[in-house]
C-alpha cells in the first residue's frame, strides 16, 4: 500500500468536472508496482484556471499534470515548452518538468496507436482510417495516425469546417463521408457518441452493413464497456477495441515522461479491470 512521507513525490489530474477520474487508480498502481514514493491525486480546478494550476507547480514542487477538460487549451498556453504534438494541436494533457522547464505534452493520439498495436496487433503505418468526429481527441488521433504512417486518414463530421481543420493536421488528411467507412481499415469513433447516457450510433447515421470482417473498430468511449458501435461491429465480424486501451497507454505514456520508468502496463491494467 502507498505510504505518504514528506519525502513522497506529488502528480495529479486537474478538470472540471474531475472527481470521476480513473487516472488516480491507474498511476497510484503504477507507483506501488515499483515501489515509486509518488502519489497521483484528482484536483478540481475550475475552468478558466488552468494556467493558475501551472503557477501551482512552479511554487509546490508539483512533479507532473494530467489535463482533461476543459484545460487543455489554456495549459499548452502557459507552459515553458510544447512538443510540436501539443504545437500542432493547440492542446496539452500532460505536463513534466525537464530540468527548470514545464513541458507540455500530448499522450492522447500515441496513446490511441500505442493501444491498437497492444491490443489486436495491429500497425496503422499502410491503412486507411475513417476518424468519426473533429473535437479535441479526434484531432490527437489524427495526428498521431498520420505521424505513424497511415496512408489515408478520414475525417467525418457534421460541421464541415471543423472536419476541414481536423483533416489538415495530416498531409494524409481528407475530409469524408460515413460511405467511406466500408473500404476503411480502421474505423475510429473519436466522439461522445455511444457514451452511457449519450446518443447512439444511429445520432451519425452509420449504417451497420458498412462494417465488415476486414476491419478493425475502435471507440474511445469507455463507458460503457462495450458500445452500441462495438456490438455491431462485432455482429459485422470486425475486430473491435474499447476506449480503455486508450487511456491506459496514454496513461503509460505520461508515467514514464514523469519517471523515467518503463510503466508497469499489467499493474495498471488490472487497476483499471479490477477497481476495488
């Protein structure tokens, strides 16, 4: 069990709503696998100060950040350095000190191919991906893809616009139409979409017959567990990944900017199945 000392080392999530993290579980396990004196704590902080949060680490020795919403944005501002991710991006969901500095990072796209390649195997570099949805996640996985070599990368979205920038983050890039989704690879739903108590896949319009065998389908939702887009995709015959290999890697991905640390992936994994 995780002993707190003055000597413990201190990382954290900042949102707004916040208290529903999992990332508390999946970090804290991490720490206790290699026996790390570091804990990881939720902090609610409201929105329109998140830069003030990172002022809060320069003057309480905080040793990392996760961000969620609606942070992002404000906290790729107020760090001292970006890699050219949270650049392209506008947007950081991590943030490490490297010496002096406070360096903000973007784990959420690499840790979506990261998770693809643990889960089912698979390498994006080659295949055509269909991405659902233009917003903050879709964005990060885009770029990711098309830094990890997907040949074609596309963007379906109501607003035509917001599918036009998302698209322009690659040079792989296009926009789209659900149609598209039958000669696709990898079929991403990068949104809200399918979220216990949002709408279903029928609030997009896919129509089921065009998912098939071929083809690997993943939701970043993670709750539920298994999505309506899941279940018919599994009924298609598709190989299917849920939203929580997505935040485990990019969890793992943050663990190891703050540590040094190869992650302890099976620990954290199990924290996630198994939160009790």
């Amino acid at each position: 069990m995780l002993k707190v000392t003055a000597e413990t080392r201190l990382v954290g999530v900042i949102g707004d709503p916040v208290r529903h993290s999992r990332s508390p579980l999946i970090h804290n396990a991490g720490f206790e696998a290699l026996a790390l004196d570091w804990v990881y704590t939720a902090f609610p902080v409201r929105a329109g100060d998140g830069a003030a949060a990172v002022r809060a680490m320069r003057v309480l020795g905080i040793e990392g950040l996760s961000v969620t919403m609606p942070h992002k944005d404000a906290v790729a501002a107020a760090v001292d350095r970006r890699t050219p991710a949270v650049d392209a991006l506008g947007a950081c969901n991590c943030v490490a000190r490297e010496g002096d500095e406070l360096v903000g990072h973007n784990t959420d796209g690499d840790g979506f191919v990261a998770a693809l390649r643990a889960e089912v195997g698979m390498d994006v570099a080659g295949v055509c991906a269909v991405v659902l949805g233009a917003g903050g996640a879709a964005r990060a996985i885009i770029d990711a893809l098309g830094r990890a070599g997907a040949d074609r990368i596309i963007v379906v979205n109501r607003t035509a616009a917001k599918a036009e920038r998302a698209a322009e983050l690659s040079d792989r890039g296009r926009v789209g139409s659900l149609d598209d989704i039958a000669s696709a690879d990898l079929v991403v739903n990068a949104t809200s979409i399918g979220m216990a108590g949002g709408p279903s896949p029928a609030g997009i319009g896919l129509d089921p017959a065009l998912l098939h065998p071929q083809q690997v389908v993943a939701d970043i939702v993670y709750q539920p567990l298994r999505t309506p887009l899941m279940v018919a995709a599994e009924q298609a015959g598709a190989t299917v990944v849920g939203g929580l290999g997505m935040l485990l890697h990019q969890a793992a991905a943050q663990f190891e900017l703050w540590t040094g640390l190869a992650a302890p992936l099976e620990a954290m994994r199990s924290a996630l199945d198994h939160p009790c």
